[in-house]
C-alpha cells in the first residue's frame, strides 16, 4: 500500500456512512473519504466531537457531510431502518459504510469479565455492526459500486490472554464477511470485506500498550491508503477477504 497513490476524485460522487466517525481511524477515515470526493455521513454518540469533524470537512473544502449522532449501543431493528431511510431521503444514495466504532473496556482475565460487559462487546462491535448493514443493503445494492468494511482487530485473527469478549466480537467479523461474501452473488456490485489495521496511535492503542512510544507507531493517517483502496472503485475485485494493514 505505500505505493499506491489514489487519485484525487477516487470517491466523486458516493455516499459513504462512516460509524466511529467522531475519533480515532473513523476521523482519519471521514476526512480522507471527503478529501477523494465523497459525501461523508458521520455517525458517533458524541454530537459535540461529530461537529467538529464536520467543521474539518467543510473547512478544507470538501463536500457538506451529513451528521448522524447515534448509540449503536442501543441500536434496534426498527432506529436502524430509520437511519437508513433518513439516509435515502436526504442523501439518496449509499456507496458504502465503514464500521469504525468499538467497544472496549481494558484488558482483563476471562474470569474477571461480566455478562453485561459481553453483552456490551458483543453488541457494539459484532451485532451492530451486522444489523446496520442489512438495514442499508437495499440502497447499497442500488449501487452501481458498494463496499462495506468491518474493522477487524489483530487479537481477534490471532486470540491471545486478557483480550476477552473484545477479541471474541472483532472474531465474528471475519465469519460475517466470509459468509455474507459467500452468499453475495458476484453479478452484484457489492462487496464485503475486513480490515485489520494492526498496531496504529490511536487512544484506544495507548490503553491497551501504554508503554509504547506513540511516535514509532504508524498514525491513522499512514493507514488511509488501505481504506481508500477498499473503499475505492480500484478494490472491486476484492471480496470477502481478511486484511491485515502492514508496512
């Protein structure tokens, strides 16, 4: 990926929803999203965070976004086909979605987690995850080009202690995306994939590694090539695949 330089109007003209948007890679992701072209929907619980990622977008000149503030925590068959429907009424299209947001509470033995923590994890990083993708596939398949990305966790490709309920749900997003891929027919402009951004500087990196130096990690940003390539039309051919960000 460190070759691979996308044009500036890689995204012209798509709608791409963005959960996580407020922070983190979501951030990075919303802001690269509108530099290449596109219109950015915002989705986070912190309304005040989500604005000024906004107010980023609108100040470089990218296209106006759209703001969703929105718990997934509390996400239910019936809010989550309201969005998608506040998405087709005001957007008309979608080209994609990213699922960026997470849950995580620290590193801790198995036998200290609770049902309710799971409940949680399971929730915000597996269930909703699913659930608003199928509440937005009818407009993604109107499509003429849609990629859906789940943001994997490399503890969950690879389970190791203390990591829990969180690495179980990053888990499951490997099986959904080989499934869904597997039941998505390869007529259909729509395709379906993980990635897993590794070790990155990001607040959620400094809880879990706290010894690390920030400084030799990579930053959200050196990390854009891989989101814009999958969410670009230049990845069409990639479908239900497991990928690993690297150096």
């Amino acid at each position: 990926m460190k070759d691979y330089s996308p044009r500036p109007d890689l995204l012209a003209g798509r709608v791409i929803l963005v959960t996580g948007a407020s922070s983190g890679l979501g951030r990075a992701a919303s802001l690269a999203f509108a530099r290449h072209g596109a219109t950015v929907a915002l989705l986070a619980r912190n309304e005040a965070k989500l604005e000024a990622v906004y107010d980023e977008i609108i100040a470089a000149g990218g296209a106006e976004p759209a703001m969703f503030p929105y718990d997934l925590a509390v996400a239910d068959d019936r809010s989550l086909e309201t969005l998608a429907g506040t998405l087709a009424h005001h957007l008309k299209r979608l080209d994609g979605v990213l699922h960026s947001a997470h849950q995580f509470y620290n590193l801790t033995p198995l036998a200290l987690q609770t049902l309710d923590q799971w409940q949680s994890l399971m929730r915000v990083n597996l269930i909703a995850p699913f659930a608003l993708t199928r509440a937005c596939l009818p407009l993604l398949k109107q499509s003429p080009d849609a990629s859906v990305v789940f943001t994997g966790e490399t503890h969950g490709h690879q389970p190791a202690a203390f990591w829990g309920g969180y690495a179980v749900a990053k888990s499951g997003l490997e099986t959904l995306t080989r499934i869904w891929a597997d039941e998505i027919s390869p007529e259909e402009n729509l395709r379906i994939n993980t990635l897993i951004p590794g070790q990155v500087a990001t607040s959620l990196r400094a809880r879990t590694h706290p010894g690390l130096d920030p400084d030799t990690l990579p930053s959200t940003d050196d990390l854009m090539p891989w989101y814009l390539y999958l969410m670009g039309a230049d990845s069409t051919s990639v479908r239900g695949q497991i990928i690993e960000c690297r150096n």
